[in-house]
C-alpha cells in the first residue's frame, strides 16, 4: 500500500516558511531577524497557492524560502546576534542583583551600534557574497547612494549618531572625488524632491537622489532602526566600492582627511587625494584641496596669459609635429569609407565634447545665494578646476575675492534689485566679506544662474548664457533622463509635429470658431455647445457611441445650413453682402476632412474589434491591458498638448 | 647597666631631635652640678671639722668628697645619686620593666663628654716613659661599658636603719667607707626649703638618704599612676591584631627557627614551577599574537578601534563572477524622474485648478503620484522636499518586506498580438443591410425557411399559421392554419427543385404541404402532390405487416382532411412527442424529426416514399436536441445537450462522438463539404469542429451576450455562416475551409446584423440562407422575419 500523503508534508507547504517559523528556527529576536533579512538581501516570496502554503487562515502572513531560511541558519553573524543576546542576558541578571559595577563592565564591552555607531562584527563577507562581482556592486549602488546622502544631510538624533552622520558624510564626499578624477558624472537633473545624479562607472549607469541642504523633516512613522540596518551595510560597502574605485585610477584610499578644514566647512576641500606610489606617479596624481592653488591670483592670471600668449605661437607648428609623430592614443578611430560602394557599418559615437573639458578653463565665482556643494562638484566633476565663493559658504575657495580678475563666470541666483533699493540695502548687508553693490557687474564677466550649469550639462555643450541671465525667467529644466517613446509627448519639439491628426483639425476648427465669435457674436453659444460635443467624440471613440456620432453627424450636415442662412439674414439687416465666404469654403473643407476622419476612425474601431474577437481569452485579456495603459498614456499626453495649444495661443495674442 | 642601656638607645633612636631637651639637659645638668659642688663646697667646709665632729653628716660629705675624687679617678660621673634616686625610685614604685623607658634625670651626653676626656690617664712608668693607663673596666653581664658606674648602694638589700650609729653607710670596692651623706640641720633644711631646686620633692631617698628630686618625667609618671592611667604615655593598650599564623606564616616556614614542621625544605620550593612557566608562556603568546593589548585609557581606545574599524582592501580581489540565482529576484531600480518632477518644468507639466482638488481630495496612498508638478521661479526658491525621509524609508521597506515577483512586461506594440484578418472587402459578399421585413404573424416567428428555387419564403409561427413570402417583395403568398393552440414550430422546404414541398410540425404533428405560389407551375404542383401521393399506396399494400401487435406505432400517416386538403396541406403525420426540429435528407426522400421530450422515440426519421417512420435509437444518453444527416456520406448526427454523436446508417454504428464542451447545445450545422460542424450552445458559445482533427472544438467564439439559438452554413457554395442568438443580433462570420487537408480553416467574423427586438429574453429564432445569393432570413421573437442581403 502507498504511503499515505498527509497535507502539509510536502510540496509547496515545505518549500515556504512564515516569517515566525522562520524566527524560531533561527533562534532569534525578530529585529536581529530582520537585520540578517536586510543585509543578506532575503526577502518574502509570495507563494503561488496560499491556501496549499498555510495552515492558518490569515490572509496576510509572510512567506520565506526554507531554503532561504537555510542559507542564513549558516550565517556566521548569527552567532554574534546570540553572543549579544547571551550578553545582554547577563547585564540584566547584573542589574537585577544589584551588582552594578559588573553590570557596567560587561556594558563596556557590549556593542551598542545604535549609541556608537560601530558595531564588534564586519560585514565584508556578506557584500562579498551579495556580489559576487565589482560589476554587482556597481548595480546596486543606487538606493545606497541615495540613502547615504540622505543621511549625510539629516541632523543626529538619539536614533541616528552623529558618528554615523560624519561616516556617510565622508564616504559620500569621497566617491564625489572619485567622480570629479574620473570624470564619471553623466547627467544631473534639479528635481522638486532633490537633485538627481547620473554616473557612469565602468558601464554601469548609477541614478541617485541627494536632498537639498535643508534640514529634513523627519514624519513620525519612519522607524530609524530599520533605516540603521540598511546604512550600515550600505556604509560597509560604499567603503570598499570607494577604495576599489580609487584604486583603479591609482589613487591611495582613504584620501588624506583634513579635520580642521572640514571643520570650517570645506566639504570636498578637506581631502587631499594622492597617487598610490608618488615615485613613479612623479606628481600627485590629482588635487582635491585648493592649496596649491593659493598664491596670488594675479600672478596666476599673468601667468595664464603669458601661457595663452606662448601656445599661440608655435600652435601651428606643434600641429604639424604632432602629425607627423602619429602619437597612439586609447581612442576609437573612426573608420571612413575610403573608396563608395562598402556598407556603412554602425560605429560608437565619437562624443562632441569630453565631459573633462565642459568647463575647462573658466574660472567660476559663486554668489552667497547659490547651493555651493552640489554647484562645486558639479563644476568639478565637469573639468572645472577653479571655483572660488563668498567666505560664508565656507573653507576651500579659489579665491573670496569677488572682485578677482581671475574669475570668468559668476553664478548668481537673486533678483535684480532696483537701482534706489541697492543704495538703501547696502548698509544691511553686512553678510558677505566685501561690500558690494548687489547690482555691480564686472567686466568681462559672464553672470548666469544655477540652472546654466545643469543645462550646460545635461546638453553636452554650454548654452548661451543670455536666457539664464539674472533675473530672467528661465527656460524651462528637463529632465535628461526621459527617453522619448513613439508618439509620447515631448516637451521639446514643437506642437504640430505631435499632433494627431484629428487635433489639428480640432485645434484649427476652433480656431475658426474663435474668429467667427468675434464677428457674429450669437454664433457663439452655438458653436461653443457643438464643439464640445465634437470634441468628446474625438477623444471617446468607442463603438457604443457610434449611434450618437451618427446622429451627431446629421446634426453637423443641418448646422451649416442653418448658420448660414442666419448669417444671410443677419447681412440683410445689417445691409452688407454677405461676410466671411471664403472662411465658410474653409471650414466646410475641414469639417468634411474631419467627417472624413470620423468615419475612418470608426472604421478601424470595428475591424480592431472583430480582429480582437479572434484571439483566445488569455491574448484578449492581455491586449486590453495593454491598450488600456496605451490609452492612459495617450490620453495624458494629449491633455498635455492641449495645454500648451492653450499656452501657445494666449502667447500668440499677447504678442 | 641600666642607664647604660638607655643611653646607647637614645643615640640611635634619637639622634638629633632631642638637641634641644639636650641642651635643657645640660643647663640643667650644671645646675645641679653647680649645686652639688655647692654641696661640695658646704662639704669640704664640714670636712675641716670633719674630725672633730663625729656627726653622720660630716661623714657622709666626707665620704661626697672620696666619692668626687673617684669621679675624676674612675671617670665615675656624678650621677650616683641620680641613679640612686632612681633606685630609690624603682623601690618606691613599681616601674615598668619596658626596656624603652626612659630613665628620667640622666644626660647621656655629658657623661659621653666625659668618657672621651677621661678614657685614661698617662702615667710615668718605672722607666720613665709614658704608660697609658687605662680606666678600670666594670665587668658586667650585659655591658662590657667601661665607665659603668659603681654601685651606690654597697651595703645590700638592708634597711639603712643599720647604719645609723655610723658615719658611713657600707664599703665601697677599696674598702673605703662610703660616707653618709649629710643630713641637713634645721638650717640647712630651711635653705633646701627656699631656693627649691627643680624637681624637690622634700623626700629623702631612703636607699642613699639622698634628697629625693624627681624630673619632669618622673612627677608625669607619678600623676599618671595616681590616676589610675596607664604609666607610660606611649603605651597603646589596644593594639591591632596581629594575625599570627596568617600573615607571617611565610615568614615563618621560610625560617626554620619559626617553621611548624621540622620537614627538610621540599624540593619543589627551589625550582620554578612548571605550571606558571605554561601560565606564562600563554600569555606571552597571546602578547605576541595580539590577543591580549597593552592597557589603553578608553577614550584612546575607542578612538583605535575606530581607525581598525574602517579596514580598506579589495574586497573583489579575485572575484569570480557567479551565475545569478534564478531564484533570487534583484530588486527593481526606482523610475527616473520625469519632466514633471522639475523645480522648473514646461508650463503644460503644471496641474490646473481643478486636477490639484482632485489630487488633494485623494487619500495619499490612491494618488497616482505622490507629488504635484510646481513651478519655482528659482532656484533659491526651492524648498527641501518634506516627504524625503518618509519616502527613503518605504523604500527601506520595500526592499525588505515586499514580496517579489518576476513581471514579463511584453513590450510589444499590441498590435501585433492581433491575428492578420482580411479586410471585409475582401471578404464580400455577405449581407450587411436589412432588406425586407416580413410582418405578419402574430406572437413570434419560430421558424423560416428558403425554398430551393431561392424565390419563397416560409414562416411558422407561434399563431400556428404557416404562411409563405415571396422573398424579395416581402408579399404574403399564402398562408394556412394549422393548428390553433399549438405553434409552428418548424418549417423546412424538401431540398430539390423538382417539387415545391414544404414540411411543418406544429404540437405532435407533422405536415407535409405544397403551398401555391407565382412561381409554382401546374406541372410542379402535380409532380409534388405525385411525390407526397406516392407513399399511400406503399403504406396500406405493402408496410403494415412490421408494426407489432399491441405496440404502438413509431408514427401514423394520415390526411389531414378535407378542410386542409384544399389549403395545399395534404399529410399529417403524428408522432408521440412535440417535435421541434426537422429535418430533410439531402436527396429528400427521408426528413428526420426532433422531439425532445419524446424520450426513447425523440428522434425518428421518415421515408416519405413509403409513408414509413422508423426509431433509430433505442435509447439515447441524454435529451436529443437535434439532428442532421450527413450532407454526403450515409451518416446521420444526433446531439444530445452535452455531445454530438455520429451513426453511420449502413452499419449501424455509432462511427464518432464529437465534444464541443458546451453545456447545452442548442443546434448545430454540418459543412456542407461534411468534414466540419458549428455548433452554437446555449451558454453563449459558437464553436467549430474540424471533424478529421479532433473531438474537440478548433475554434470556440463567445461573440453573444445571450444564448445562440441557431446556427446555419451557407449551402450555395459561399463561405459564410451565420449564427442566431438571444441578444437580438445576428453575426456573419466567413469560414472558408481550404482544399488542401492540411492547411486550417480560416474563420473571420465579418458582420454583426442588428435590427430584431428582443422580446421576453428572446431575440432572434431561427435563420436560414438564400441557396446561392449571400442573403439570409432570420426569424425574431418581435414577431417579424428579415431578409438581410
């Protein structure tokens, strides 16, 4: 006789786990649980059957692999989670007894890394295995970086250390550096929540979110402990993706520190990067603080142009050496047809501009108003070397001198202040190093707000500075990280290349409309009330409407009678000949194109239909689902143009 | 020997800090010389009368005289009746034999003073050089002190009683008389009574009958004694404890004078101890492999562990790229923001007035978005976005606590899922458009049929009147009653052009009728009341014989009489059980009839040659619905609710059981190439059956809202069919099927006629097609028929 098979012995019921079957495995606490679930990247499974999964009734239970379950019963850092817990044992037995000298020595030897910030065990096997590879690492770098940020900027509480903070704050300042030496930062975007980031290390596209500098309100549901578990990890293995990362460029790891600078607010100028062995670099390999470029800024600028002056020179006959020595380079060559006739083969673009040069050469000065550590390392990370600022936003500028003749660009971001306001304000503005008249341009001096630089960014070359002059109402901040889809609304391109064609025509008729409310003043209420209609037809064309469009239809053939025997009428009265004829001719041409469409429409909902009949359930399902997210979509992006048909117009008529 | 003692104590104890008690002592001490040379003086002053007065006191100040020559002769200081008074002492009270108390009135130092003066004397010897004599040693037990002092008392422990008749008071070591001292007259003792030196005490010492003086000391130890205290000061009555044996014990068994054993030393104590060479070589290891740190202040400390803390190496040194759990889902990265997400967005981006109410009436987890696109002028005007920490954190949660799942999103044009259908046009001809209505009967029309020729149209209806159309025109041609409380409930014309015969059940009868028409010749006519004739002579000569006695018969032939006769109606036939459907043989000899109440006898065929009705089927599973026989082979299906069964009529077989999965079929049609089947159910379902490929549906179309009522084939060599249903529609679909065996029918649906009513949950009824001409004729509940072309 067979084995009689009992429910819940095998199958599904064995291969899942619920979250406190799993813990009294485990043998532990539910939060010691749910940090080994956080760093060892477990997380619950849904089980294809519940019913056949669970004993109980509950609809809402969690579900792990055992296997899963199994791979962290091996953990070694679930023998450390016992040890604390025999520990903490024993100091509450200490304390019950009274005896509070052993209860303090065993306290000082316990871990406490949410009063410390540093906990007695490491995490470096479980990145290891959560990634196997760098490349691994690199691909999960985005919610890390993201919450590392976020934690730099919060202010420290009891929940979160403030060691934890300067930790955060430091790892993340590196991997900047990082960025500006290797020139892996892609994309920038200012966001309403943040500002959003895109590097491009080894391959891997890295998106990451930091706040702006303001103190983060904090809501009273986030549980800072959870966060915790997760900065920790992510602290352990941003650490070694940084010294991975520096060591690939020849940089020593961790970068020399400068606490006092940092104390003054230098942020990246409190680090000093070198190469990893000077001698055979020669010079050190890459410059984070400004020291060196200390001296006086004068002299630099003399020397700068004496520099400009030599290279003008021989520039030709340098050229020329340089072609004839064919110096080997790294770069792609680009390989053109020589005789006609081969196919062309697709070849990685040659970019237009070297993300290291953007702004190479300038020299940027800073105004007060403007965020300096995201301007900074921007800047940085796109070739510029010399930033200077006002002294209240901290240690580490080029220069403070708004004044230096050094300076190229000027970033300011404040209002143009009236001529007599300048002279009054003057005396209260006290903030700032020198006094300057808030409307004193220097010569020769490009000024431009904030947003210049992420545009400059984002399109790979510098846009002309006049639209992001001070003051001006600035173009409007895309976002470089969309990708334009078929037919999906592009904010860049002109109107009528999007339309469909039923929008135009739209568009046009109520144009017409428009025009013939101005002259025929009781027109209006009629037009207005068939266009609406019209226009919902347009935008709903099911079939169960077909009967009213039907109708509709026929009332459409009636009203231009009507409309023009009134207009008739009314030219009697008025004793004119009869208006507008040719604008009738028109709009009897659009209103046919539209019937015309119309009926095309129509035609193709009901094929569309009758070919959807012959799917199976399943494809008929799914094709539904698809064609109703298509036409959310599509319903959005008109809204969208009718907007800006809307915008666009009231421009028109102002201008 | 006493004061000896106490004088070497005092050098090494106190060495210096009693200089100035020293120098007290001195002045003191010469005082007292002084005064003793006084005495002196007062002596030698007795001693020239000293023969003549024989009194005790010139004696003693005598023997005060020797006693000084002595002094400067044997060094012997002149402390004796010090140290007399101390004797005195020490008889008058009860000393305390501590040996460090200090014997009061004694100056060591003078006495010193004198012994280095005094060490000895130089002489002339017999030869006249010099002869260092040195002074006489007093032996004693434990002094070997050579200026010890001679005994003040040499006369022994005798009361001095004894000496009062004599001038001297014993002997001393020469045999000299030691003479009394002088005892003071009235006078001399007024004199002692006023210059009164310190420490007089107006005593006499009873052992030298010297004054008794006492020092400071002495008179503190006196007041001590009377008051009951402890004598000396410096006595502590109440030591500590000293634990004996616990903590000099290894003092003690180290010395052997002390130890409690007189065991020889073990041999273990000598050599080191392996034990603490293991104890240490531990440590020593644990120093040198790092366990065990020099002690660091805490601060320092944590401030070390710190720097370890951040240990930096290549953690991917030598990595080795694994493949990915298929299992194991990586979490999905967040989207990246759009253009509405900017601080300064296109204007479009920004929400009306009314969409930002909507989106603030929403609760915050049925928002689509959980940020509204707004417009900052500047960037200097952007705040810090409130939800950050909150949003983090969910995402925090999602990553830990939501359960993943792989999505395949087909990101694919949808488009594309359709099937390439050929367009409509292509497909013509088939009816689009309602052509005629046919009005006329009164509740529904159950039934309609096309004759032959393609010219007339029957109807049956629920009056029980059968009336026929001409097709085109929608004219009645003729009509008749049947029955008037039962309904027609089927009509079909006999399938060949050679007569004009037209069948119709109404309740349990069967007529056969040749209905007049415009296009009707008399010799059609005829030959179809020939045909319908035929079987009267068959039946009464030759067909009797096989009905069994007692048995009823399978159905009677009869004529329907005379009132119907002349109406064109000329035979009845009664079955046991209503009949519902008909149906003609192809050659038309034979029709089988439907009724699917009758049980074991529902379904029953007909030869009307010989007026003869035969059961088939013994008994069937389940309700027999309908019926048909094979367009072209000698097979005849039968459905019940469930399947389709297939007899071959030769054999007498059943050759096939088709399953289409319906739940109740309500009709079905065969091809008229006979290798597939419609079948349209009543659970809304039309479904194609490819004969040679399965038992199973090929297709199965659920195109209905209601029930599908009948379905029909066209038989005039067009691809079409048409199916009738409950909603009030009737759908065309083009079913081609190809020549070639292995190549799939193709079935696109084509058009959708709407126009019959519906009328108590009944639509359309029955439809039936033009023989050669894309047009069909549905019958509906709303008591009309339409030609649609």
């Amino acid at each position: 006789m067979a084995k009689i098979k009992r429910r819940g012995q095998a199958g599904q019921a064995k291969n899942y786990l619920t979250r406190t079957q799993a813990v009294k495995k485990l043998q532990l606490s539910l939060p010691d649980f749910r940090k080994l679930c956080i760093w060892k990247g477990i997380y619950p499974r849904e089980p294809r059957n519940k019913k056949k999964v669970s004993k109980s009734a509950t609809a809402s239970t969690t579900f792990y692999y055992t296997k899963d379950v199994q791979y962290l019963l091996h953990e070694p850092l679930l023998q450390k989670f016992r040890e604390q817990k025999v520990l903490e044992k024993k100091i509450s037995r200490a304390l019950g007894r009274g005896d509070v000298t052993d209860a303090s020595r065993l306290e000082r030897s316990a871990a406490r890394p949410d009063k410390t910030g540093k906990p007695r065990y490491t995490l470096h096997h479980v990145i290891r295995e959560r990634y196997p590879t760098f490349a691994d690492a690199l691909r999960d770098l985005d919610d890390c970086l993201s919450m590392l940020f976020l934690f730099a900027n919060l202010p420290s509480t009891s929940a979160v250390p403030a060691k934890m903070i300067a930790r955060c704050e430091r790892l993340c300042l590196e991997f900047e550096h990082y960025l500006i030496v290797s020139h892996g930062l892609r994309k920038s975007f200012l966001s309403i929540k943040g500002i959003y980031y895109q590097a491009n290390i080894q391959g891997e596209d890295i998106l990451w979110l930091v706040p702006y500098k303001f103190n983060q309100r904090i809501v009273g549901d986030v549980d800072f402990r959870i966060m915790g578990t997760f900065v920790e990890f992510y602290m352990t293995l941003l650490g070694f993706v940084n010294y991975r990362l520096y060591t690939s460029i020849g940089l020593k790891y961790p970068p020399k520190f400068d606490q006092l600078k940092d104390d003054q607010g230098a942020e990246l100028g409190a680090f000093a990067l070198e190469g990893v062995n000077i001698a055979t670099n020669g010079a050190k390999a890459a410059v984070g603080g400004d020291a060196e470029y200390g001296p006086d800024p004068m002299l630099q600028a003399a020397v700068d142009k004496l520099v400009r002056q030599l290279k003008e020179e021989p520039g030709v006959e340098s050229e020329v050496i340089v072609d004839a020595e064919e110096v080997p380079s790294d770069a792609l060559d680009k390989f053109e047809p020589v005789a006609p006739g081969g196919d062309v083969l697709p070849q990685p673009s040659h970019s237009s501009s070297d993300p290291a040069e953007l702004f190479a050469g300038m020299t940027f000065f800073l105004s007060r108003e403007t965020p300096r550590q995201p301007l900074e390392f921007i800047l940085r990370a796109f070739g510029c070397k010399r930033i200077g600022w006002d002294s209240v936003l901290g240690e580490g500028s080029f220069t403070t001198d708004e004044s230096d003749p050094a300076i190229t660009h000027q970033i300011v971001d404040r209002p143009v202040v009236q001529a007599a306001m300048s002279s009054e304000g003057d005396g209260e503005d006290n903030q700032t190093s020198q006094k300057v008249d808030p409307n004193q341009r220097y010569p020769g001096r490009v000024y431009v707000q904030p947003q210049w630089v992420w545009d400059c960014v984002n399109n790979d070359e510098l846009k002309s500075p006049e639209l992001y002059a001070p003051g001006a109402p600035l173009p409007p901040h895309l976002s470089p990280f969309v990708k334009t889809a078929q037919g999906q609304y592009d904010p860049t391109l002109p109107l009528e290349v999007q339309e469909t064609e039923a929008e135009t025509l739209d568009a046009d008729l109520a144009e017409v409309d428009e025009a013939e409310g101005d002259e025929v003043d009781n027109d209006m209420d009629v037009e207005s009330g068939n266009d609406d209609s019209e226009e919902e037809a347009a935008a709903e064309l099911s079939e169960e409407e077909e009967d009213e469009e039907d109708e509709e239809d026929e009332e459409d053939e009636e009203e231009p009678a009507t409309l023009q025997r009134q207009r008739e009428l009314e030219a009697e009265i008025a004793g004119k000949a009869v208006a507008s004829k040719t604008v009738d001719a028109k709009t009897k041409a659009k209103l046919e194109a539209r019937k015309a469409l119309e009926k095309k429409t129509r035609e193709e909902a009901e094929d569309l239909e009758r070919a959807k009949g012959m799917l199976s359930k399943k494809k008929r399902k799914l094709f539904e689902q698809m064609q109703y997210t298509n036409n959310k979509k599509s319903a959005e992006d008109m809204k969208l143009r009718s907007k800006r048909r809307k915008m666009e117009k009231e421009l028109a008529k102002k201008a | 020997m006493g004061p000896k003692s106490v004088d070497k104590k005092r050098k090494t104890q106190v060495p210096e800090s009693e200089s100035d008690d020293e120098l007290a002592g001195r002045l003191f001490d010469s005082v007292l010389s002084q005064s003793e040379d006084d005495s002196d003086f007062v002596a030698s002053d007795d001693d020239e009368d000293d023969d003549q007065d024989d009194s005790a006191s010139k004696g003693s100040q005598d023997d005060e005289d020797d006693e000084e020559d002595d002094d400067d002769a044997l060094l012997s200081d002149d402390i004796p009746s010090d140290l007399d008074g101390e004797e005195a002492l020490g008889k008058l009270l009860i000393t305390d034999d501590e040996p460090e108390i200090e014997v009061p009135g004694v100056d060591p130092k003078r006495k010193d003073v004198g012994d280095e003066e005094k060490n000895y004397r130089i002489e002339k010897d017999a030869n006249g050089g010099e002869r260092y004599v040195y002074d006489e040693i007093e032996p004693g037990y434990d002094t070997d002190d050579t200026d010890a002092q001679g005994p003040a008392n040499t006369i022994g422990d005798i009361s001095l009683d004894f000496y009062d008749s004599y001038p001297h008071i014993g002997y001393d070591i020469n045999g000299k008389r030691i003479m009394r001292p002088a005892s003071g007259d009235a006078l001399q003792n007024l004199l002692d009574s006023i210059e009164v030196p310190k420490g007089w005490t107006g005593l006499t010492d009873i052992n030298t009958g010297n004054p008794l003086n006492l020092t400071d000391e002495e008179l503190e130890l006196v007041r001590r004694v009377q008051m009951g205290l402890i004598p000396n000061e410096l006595h502590d009555p109440y030591p500590n404890t000293v634990e004996y044996f616990t903590s000099i014990e290894e003092k003690m068994r180290k010395t052997p004078l002390q130890a409690l054993s007189s065991a020889p030393e073990p041999k273990r104590r000598f050599l080191p101890s392996k034990n603490e060479a293991t104890q240490v070589m531990k440590l020593v290891r644990a120093i040198r492999e790092g366990r065990i740190l020099p002690y660091k202040p805490p601060e320092e400390g944590e401030r070390e562990a710190e720097e370890e803390d951040e240990v930096h190496f290549d953690l991917w040194q030598n990595e080795e790229p694994q493949d990915a759990n298929p299992m194991q889902i990586p979490a999905p990265k967040l989207p990246p923001p759009g253009y509405d997400m900017s601080y300064n967005p296109p204007e479009e981006y920004l929400p009306t007035k009314e969409e930002r109410e909507e989106w603030e009436k929403l609760d915050p987890e049925e928002r689509e978005k959980d940020y509204l696109p707004q417009k900052y002028g500047a960037l200097r005007k952007v705040p810090a976005w409130s939800e950050m920490v909150k949003e983090r954190f969910e995402r925090c949660m999602d990553l830990y606590l939501a359960p993943r799942i792989r999505k395949n999103r087909l990101n694919i044009d949808p488009n594309s899922l359709l099937p390439k259908l050929p367009s409509p046009s292509e497909l013509k001809p088939f009816p689009t458009v309602c052509q005629t209505i046919f009005r006329g009967h009164e509740g529904r029309v159950r039934s309609v049929s096309v004759d032959p020729s393609g010219t007339a149209l029957a109807t049956g209806g629920d009056d029980g009147a059968v009336r026929v159309w001409e097709l085109l025109t929608g004219r009645q041609v003729w009509s008749v009653k049947l029955s008037s409380d039962e309904a027609v409930n089927t009509v079909r014309w006999r399938p060949s052009k050679d007569s004009f015969i037209l069948a119709a059940a109404a309740g349990e009868d069967i007529f056969l009728m040749v209905p007049s028409h415009a296009t009707v010749t008399p010799s059609l006519d005829q030959a179809s009341r020939d045909i319908l004739a035929a079987g009267f002579g068959y039946a009464t000569h030759g067909q009797q014989q096989p009905v069994a006695v007692g048995k009823e018969p399978a159905a009677k032939w009869a004529r329907p009489g005379t009132k119907l006769e002349d109406e064109g109606v000329l035979i009845r036939v009664t079955v046991r059980s209503t009949v519902k459907v008909i149906h003609w043989h192809k050659r038309g000899d034979h029709f089988a009839t439907v009724s699917p109440s009758g049980q074991r006898s529902s379904v029953a065929i007909h030869t009307l040659s010989k007026h003869m009705t035969q059961i088939p089927f013994r008994k069937l599973s389940g309700l027999a619905q309908t019926a048909a026989f094979h367009p072209l082979r000698p097979l005849f299906f039968v459905a019940t609710q469930r399947t389709i069964r297939c007899y071959d009529l030769q054999k007498l077989e059943l050759v096939k059981a088709v399953q289409p999965g319906a739940k109740w079929i309500s009709s079905f049609d065969i091809h008229p190439s006979g290798d597939n089947l419609i079948v349209g159910s009543y659970d809304k379902r039309l479904l194609w059956h490819d004969l040679d490929l399965s038992n199973r549906p090929y297709k199965t179309m659920r195109f209905h809202s209601e029930a599908i009522r009948m379905v029909r084939f066209h038989r005039g060599g067009l691809p079409l069919f048409a199916d009738a249903s409950d909603d009030g529609t009737l759908q065309i679909f083009h079913g081609k099927v190809p020549n070639d065996q292995l190549e799939n029918p193709t079935i696109v649906p084509v058009k959708m006629l709407k126009g019959h009513k519906v009328v108590n949950k009944l639509g359309v009824l029955d439809i039936d097609w033009h023989p050669r001409e894309p047009w069909c004729v549905s019958a509906g509940a709303d008591g009309t028929a339409r030609l649609w072309m």
